[in-house]
C-alpha cells in the first residue's frame, strides 16, 4: 500500500481538525477524526466519551510506571492501541484520505505515502478560538490548552517514543495563527 495520506497533529484550539476537514473537502477525499472513534468504539466495546479520553492520555501513575512491561498484561488503552492501528491501516489501504491525530504520523509512517503535517498556534489565539468553538469552562483557557497539550505529547510518546510536535518528525509545521486556516488548507492542498 502505497496510497497518498495526510496526517495532521495539532495543538488543542490550533485548528487542526478544521484544517484537516476542509483540505479533505478541497481534494475530494474523506477525513477521519471522530469517525475514528466511533469505529474503535463499534470495534472495542468501550463507550466513545472512554476512547475519546484515552486515546489522548497515556497510562500514567506509580502502576503504569512500576509494571511498564506490562508484567499483568495488556491494558485497556493498549488493546485500544492495536484496535487503533489496524483501524487506521486499513482506512489508509482503502484510498488517499486525510488523517486528524491518532498518532497516524507514526503508525503509516512505513506503510503509506504519508504527508505528515503538525498544526501550533500561539497561546493568545488557541485560548481565544476554544473559548469561541468550545465554550467557557471552570478552568481558564490558558490552562486548559496547556492540560490537553501535556496529555496529548504524553501519550504520543508513550506509545511511539517520537517527541509529538518537534519539527523533526513532520514534514511541515504550520502556525494555523499566523497564516490563517484557510491559508494552511491552501498550502496543504498544493503539498498534497
């Protein structure tokens, strides 16, 4: 398999999700991202507000840490780890499409014609887009992004052992901030 994918990471609020969706749209390919969840949920069992969450925290704590080998087995998130992968191989053996997070940059990384793209934006303009797209929480903004982020690098090294956002492991990182999603779409469009 050898189909054209692109996978975008991205920093929470940065607009990775829009930016992926309308470049899909641009190219006339689909774009996974919550579709992804719902077929990991069909395929596990697990409700989708679970996978939603694990699939963006890695196993943490004194037990993850002292039983790291998994001396006691596999854990729930690492059963949903490898329903993960085959879901996202499968999807990319199927045709071209656009991949929204999943570590989908490390797990096609061999296995498709893969434009690996990291979308970051600075703090002021994620903090002022979630409270727009998502809503006021209890917590600010700021420290929300900043959560979400840790969490997101965390399980993405926990699980690929790359460092999520360094330059070195995409192709292109786009700041949604500074250029705007409709220009990242239209730099993505051409790339692709």
């Amino acid at each position: 398999m050898k189909n054209r994918i692109i996978t975008i990471s991205r920093e929470f609020g940065s607009g990775g999700r829009t930016i992926g969706r309308k470049v899909a749209e641009k190219l006339g390919i689909p774009c996974y991202d919550a579709e992804l969840i719902h077929k990991i949920a069909q395929e596990s069992g697990f409700a989708e507000s679970y996978i939603k969450d694990a699939g963006e925290y890695a196993p943490s704590g004194f037990l993850s840490s002292a039983f790291a080998n998994r001396a006691f087995g596999p854990t729930n998130e690492d059963y949903l780890w490898n329903i993960q992968q085959r879901i996202i191989t499968e999807l990319a053996e199927k045709g071209a499409c656009v991949i929204v997070g999943r570590c989908a940059d490390y797990i096609l990384q061999d296995k498709a014609d893969c434009l690996k793209v990291f979308i970051h934006a600075d703090m002021k303009y994620r903090g002022e887009r979630i409270v727009t797209e998502y809503g006021e929480r209890e917590e600010t903004p700021e420290q929300r992004l900043k959560d979400k982020d840790k969490r997101r690098a965390a399980y993405h090294r926990f699980y690929t052992n790359m460092k999520w956002g360094h330059a070195q492991n995409y192709h292109i990182t786009l700041n949604s901030g500074e250029l705007g999603v409709e220009k990242c779409v239209e730099i993505l469009e051409k790339l692709y």
